[in-house]
C-alpha cells in the first residue's frame, strides 16, 4: 500500500530516501553520489540535469510492450531505437506531497520529444517504490558496488485505491536493472536493461549526464 512517510521541515530527497534504506552501505557509495541526491528540490525550485543517451534500444517484444502501453504509460517504454540524443531531466516535488517527481524529456531524431513523469517514494514497510502511471510501479532493490549506485525492479504491481496488486513477472517487459556510475563531480553515467525472464533484453538506454545545479547553466530548462 502506499504510504505517506513523516511530515519533515525540509522537501524530501532521493538521498535522504536511500540513505534511510541503504543503511551503512550509503557511507560506501562515493561522496560526488552522495552530495548529487542529497540536494533537495524544493517547492517551485526544481532540480535540473541534461545530458545524450548513446544508445536507446528495444527488441521486437520491447516494441511491442512499448506501443501496447503507450495510452496508459507514455514514455515509460520508449518503443524506438536511436543514437546520441539529447535528453532532460526535472527532479522536483510538490507542496501537498512527500514523494520525489522526476521528469525526463527524450529529444530523439526525427520524432516529436517524448516526456515520461514518474515518482518515488518510500512505503510503510520500507520500500523503495517507483510509480510510472495509471498506478503502474514497481519495488525496487538497492545496493552500492564500487562506490556505484546499483537499482534492481523486485516486483511489479497496479496499485488500485491503496492496495497493490502484484503483476507476474512473465506479464511485464522483464527486471529492470540501473546503475549510477559516477565520472566526476559534475558527470555521471547512467545505464538502463529491461530483461525478461523468457526472452532477454527487452530495453536499453546508455547515457552521459551532468549536473547544472552548480554551474551558471542552473537555470537552464531547454
């Protein structure tokens, strides 16, 4: 079920969430990691990265989980492929929530831009939960390897009216897999797999991003 963590003074954060369910692992993960998702986006005050995806990817049932949920949850499952792209990413919350938003625009060739909004936010028990539309998420896993943060989808599920019903595995695109890998203070990469259980890799995204929220680009929203 969902749930709505404790009120605090401050807007909440991705780090404040994953240093809550990392535990003593959050103090392995590199500082520059640390810092980026400890910044909080404050009312009105967004966050801003950009950056190019190298590779976007799908194969054939990627496509077609792409197109088929496309009315209901646009952008999640881009079902294209392209190269060097330009993307952009908005973290931001609202005052009526505890949850962190996340807005990501797809600048792909000879198409119209692509946004995709999810949320993240922590359940009663714990979990780490990402909703992507329609009460469509999944749980999510986290760990850190070499001072790297790894994501891993444990379960999907539709949320109806606060209960959340579990989706078979075999029902959904596959597990998702996410790692943040830090460059430098100001760069990271991000590498994204879907893989079904049956079939192999379904999706894939590689990209380089920086962050402009320390740099005279701060405000810059493309």
């Amino acid at each position: 079920m969902k749930a709505t963590p404790a009120q605090t003074t401050t807007r909440p954060s991705e780090g404040e969430l994953f240093r809550r369910i990392l535990g003593s692992e959050w103090l392995t993960l590199h500082p520059d990691i640390q810092a980026r998702f400890a910044k909080n986006p404050e009312v009105g005050q967004p966050l801003y990265y950009n950056g190019v995806l190298s590779e976007l990817s799908c194969s054939g049932l990627g496509k077609l989980f792409g197109h088929i949920t496309k009315p209901m949850i646009a952008g999640a499952l881009i079902p294209y492929t392209d190269h060097d792209f330009p993307v952009d990413i908005e973290v931001y919350s609202k005052a009526d929530s505890t949850a962190i938003f996340k807005q990501r625009i797809y600048r792909l060739h000879n198409r119209a831009p692509i946004q995709f909004t999810s949320y993240m936010q922590e359940s009663e028990k714990g979990e780490v939960l990402e909703y992507v539309g329609m009460g469509l998420g999944m749980k999510l896993r986290l760990h850190v390897h070499e001072g790297n943060l790894y994501f891993t989808s444990d379960g999907y599920f539709w949320d109806v009216l606060g209960v959340r019903i579990p989706i078979p595995g075999i029902l959904t695109p596959g597990k998702t897999y996410l790692c943040h890998r830090n460059d430098n203070t100001q760069q990271f990469n991000i590498r994204i797999e879907i893989k079904h259980a049956l079939f192999g890799t379904t999706f894939k995204q590689v990209g380089v991003f920086h962050d402009l929220n320390n740099d005279s680009n701060r405000n810059k929203t493309s």
